[in-house]
C-alpha cells in the first residue's frame, strides 16, 4: 500500500500551493529524489563545509542560471537524507515556479510556519533542543519583496539552517546588509576545468586553491607552485581545457557531451539568455516599469563583440543606436548594463582606484562564460594552441576571450578584488590588478605563441616599478608554456593552468 500525506489541515496556505510543495519534497513520503548528475560539484563542498561550520545560519549561494545551484541543494538533500536527517525536518523551495505564491505576503516566513505545523509537528527550536536542525533551502529568492527582512527575522528567532540561492547580484548584495553576520557567502561560476575533467571521465585532480582565505595569492612561490601544478598535471590540464575552449563552462553542455553543438547552442540561448533577458530582466523593481528586451539584447551582443575589452558607453550608445535605429543615450546604456551584470551573465571589472584618485575608464566586459557567446553569435573561436595554429587570423579574437575567461574566473573567487588599470598619461595599462588587503598583483594576458620578454611585459614592470602601487610580483598569463622572462619578478603561467585554481 502506498504511503501517503499526513492528514493536516493547511490553514495558513492555499490548497495549490500545499500540493506545489509537497510536490518540490517527495521524501516527505519516503519517495525519492529526482535523478541527479553523477559528478558533484566543488560548490556541494563549499557548502557542506559552511553548515559544518556553523560559523552563520544562513549560507547564501550566488550565480548565473544553469550553473548546476539547484542540483547542489539536490545533492546537499540526498547527503542529509543518507546521514539520517529526518526526511520532514528538510524543505526546499523553488521560489522562481511557482505562481501559487504571487497571493501569498511574506512567503518565506508563511511557508516555514506551514512546515512547522503541517510537516515537522514541532516548532524548529524544538527539533534543535532535540540535537536536530531543520534544513531550509530556498531557491532563487531574489525577486521576493523583503526576502532579506523575513530570512532575519527567521533566524533570529528561530535555530534552523537555510541555504539560499539567487541570479541576481545586485538583490542578493542589496538584502547582505541587513543580514550582516548571518550569513556565508558562495560564489558559483560555471565548471572549472577539474570538474570538466570529471565530467568527461579524465582522471580528475583537486583545484590548487584551498576554501579557506586569500592571503596565499599576495606570496609569488604560491603561483611558482601553481605553474608547477599545471606542468605535473599537463595532459589532464590540456585535455580538460580543449573541451573547455569548444564548449564552454555550463553544466548542459559536459552533461550531454554526445549532442551536437547547435543543439546545445539553441538550449543555452533559450534556457539562459533569452530566460534573463525575456523575463528576469523586463520587469523593474521600480512601479513594474517593463524594459526594453530589444536594447537588453543587442547591449548582450555587444557584450559578447567587446568581452574582454573596455569600450567607451559613448561607443556602445552609437553602436545600439545604428543597430536598433533608435534614440538610445549613454545614460540608458550604463544603466541596461548594470542589469545585465546584475543577473551575472556579465562582469564589470571597473578601472582601478588608487590613493582616492577619481577613477577613469570604462569598465571591462567579461562574459560569465565564452560558450554564451559562441552561442548567441553563433561564432566559435579556438583557445587551444592547436585550434590557433589552425586559425591564426583568430589569435587576437581569442587573447580578448582569455582576458575574459580570466576576469571570470577571478571573479568567482570569494574576497577577491579585481580591477583593471587603463592607460592614464604616461602610465602604461594594465589588463588586471588583483588587490588582497593592502598588496597588489598585476596580471598581463599575453595570448600568442611567442613571447617578447621586454616588450610584453612593460606594463607589468611599469606597475611594479612604482612602490605606491604595493606589488612585488606579477602575473603573466599565456597560452602555453613557451613564455619564459627573465625578470625575476613576473611568474608567467598558462591560461589552462591558472584555470586549475577552481
């Protein structure tokens, strides 16, 4: 005989939404959860970690849709159920599916007593009396009004741990404020390459960089160690990075390695791009003023045209205007750009401030992954030496892309402050500066075959020569392992390889 639902009366939620989260927690009745992919990603780790430590109720995970945030609860889930965590002191919620809640105030405090009277029959401060926390896992919160105000008011009264999800920068950073001190913060990117490694079944190796502070990068031997990493593990490293650069960094596209690409392409447009632009981003918080999806489209194609680069907003304007034939000023430009970088499907590296100086130059465009591009524009180009041998007309195009991927990367990596520094007067440009506390890495991509030791490298010298600037070391970012300088200050070390920080 089957099991079924206890028998309770759902008095302070609507009849749909009660059959919508029963539905979202089968294990409530002992059934299973939906199937999973295989591979784990580091992000469950980074989690697992944080609720072990208990360091604050809330662990607050952030990133771009598709990355793989839900099949991390889902994997979290099935850990906590294997470990014997009753099935009804779990609850997840997918706040983005269901229209069930559009009646509902304060969702997130409604939806929790709900669980307390219906589901786990004691209050959660009486399951942690008896040594057992309940889990909350909330998905996709930041379109709720005052999500921020009720997960604070959850915890400060109640002893329960919540993981939270969101896509969108700017709301979740808007909400940390007031719950300052209660919170955990994860950053979720797309696959690093020791999990691309994974997925493709390589004999996979651990990323070099431990979950647990910064202060290693501001040392010159960590980078030395991580290039000599790089060359231990060089044919894993390169087998990873090759189906790295055809395919990009999104789970779809490892998961289903057997596709063919366009099929794989129109998926990400659709499930990515098109769901940012087509919904998350048209409706304002501001009087639901709706916004123009054609403008967010085309400054998304720029920024795919420009990832890697810092052109002016006055060149994007012109070029949005000739494209859309339309009245379209900078101000409107800055501002549909924050929007994109707000859903995480872009980075603005802005300029680098130093000693209070007005910063000056644009910000630099890093798309969150180089295969929404090969997708939207239907233009795949090789990152691979192999590939650039073959297309060198192309080298260019991909030293842009590597300035990109980079900036990526190094934005995912939690703590880390990274700019940019334009050329200002006689003071040479700098690709990236990375800042840790008070010291200073400055980072040059260099992307081609052969390396100029004098000429490549002006930059990076420059910057260091001016003991203001606080760095004793740089970084030189290749394509391979041909570029060798003689200053003992600068450790080059090849794209692939600073990938295996993740």
């Amino acid at each position: 005989m089957n099991r079924q639902y206890p028998i309770f009366v759902d008095a302070t939620i609507s009849p749909q939404l009660s059959a919508d989260l029963r539905r979202m927690n089968p294990w409530w009745i002992g059934e299973s959860i939906p199937p999973q992919p295989k591979m784990r990603r580091h992000l469950v780790a980074q989690i697992d970690r944080r609720l072990a430590a208990g360091i604050a109720p809330i662990v607050l995970v952030r990133g771009s849709r598709q990355v793989g945030k839900t099949t991390a609860q889902f994997h979290i889930i099935e850990d906590l159920l294997k470990e014997g965590v009753p099935p009804t002191s779990i609850l997840r919620v997918q706040f983005d599916e269901l229209a069930s809640l559009q009646q509902v105030k304060e969702p997130i405090l409604t939806i929790s007593d709900w669980f307390q009277q219906n589901i786990t029959e004691k209050s959660f401060n009486s399951l942690a009396q008896d040594g057992q926390k309940a889990y909350l896992f909330f998905d996709e919160v930041q379109n709720l009004d005052g999500w921020h105000a009720q997960l604070k008011s959850l915890v400060d009264n109640t002893s329960v741990n919540a993981i939270v999800t969101g896509s969108s920068a700017l709301r979740i950073e808007m909400g940390r404020d007031s719950l300052a001190g209660r919170i955990s913060p994860v950053d979720a990117g797309v696959l690093s390459l020791t999990e691309i490694g994974a997925l493709r079944n390589l004999d996979t190796i651990p990323p070099f960089l431990p979950d647990n502070g910064l202060s290693s990068l501001t040392h010159k031997e960590f980078w030395e160690e991580l290039r000599a990493y790089g060359q231990r593990n060089a044919e894993f490293r390169l087998e990873a990075f090759r189906h790295f650069s055809e395919r990009g960094g999104y789970p779809l596209v490892h998961n289903r390695s057997n596709t063919d690409w366009p099929l794989l392409a129109d998926q990400l447009n659709e499930t990515v791009i098109k769901r940012v632009i087509q919904h998350d981003l048209r409706v304002s918080s501001h009087g639901g003023r709706r916004r123009d999806a054609q403008l967010l489209e085309e400054l998304f194609r720029l920024a795919c045209r420009y990832a890697g680069q810092a052109p002016t907003v006055t060149m994007l304007a012109d070029e949005a205007r000739q494209s859309l034939n339309a009245n379209i000023g900078s101000q409107r430009v800055t501002q549909y750009l924050r929007f994109l970088a707000d859903t995480l499907l872009i980075r603005l590296i802005p300029p680098l401030e130093i000693r209070l100086k007005r910063k000056r130059g644009s910000s630099k465009l890093c798309l969150v992954d180089h295969g929404l591009r090969a997708s939207w524009l239907q233009e795949q180009i090789p990152l691979t030496s192999d590939g650039l041998e073959q297309y060198p007309e192309l080298t260019s195009l991909a030293g842009h892309l590597a300035e990109s991927i980079f900036g990526s990367v190094a934005s995912t990596i939690h703590g880390l402050d990274i700019a940019h520094f334009p050329q200002r007067g006689i003071e040479r440009e700098v690709d990236f500066v990375l800042t840790v506390g008070a010291q200073r890495v400055p980072v040059e991509i260099k992307y081609q075959r052969r390396i100029d030791p004098l000429r490549d490298t002006l930059g990076i010298r420059s910057f260091l020569d001016k003991s203001v600037n606080n760095a004793s070391f740089g970084l030189l970012i290749t394509q391979d392992n041909s570029g060798e300088v003689d200053d003992p200050r600068i450790v080059t070390i090849p794209l692939s390889t600073f990938m295996l920080l993740r």
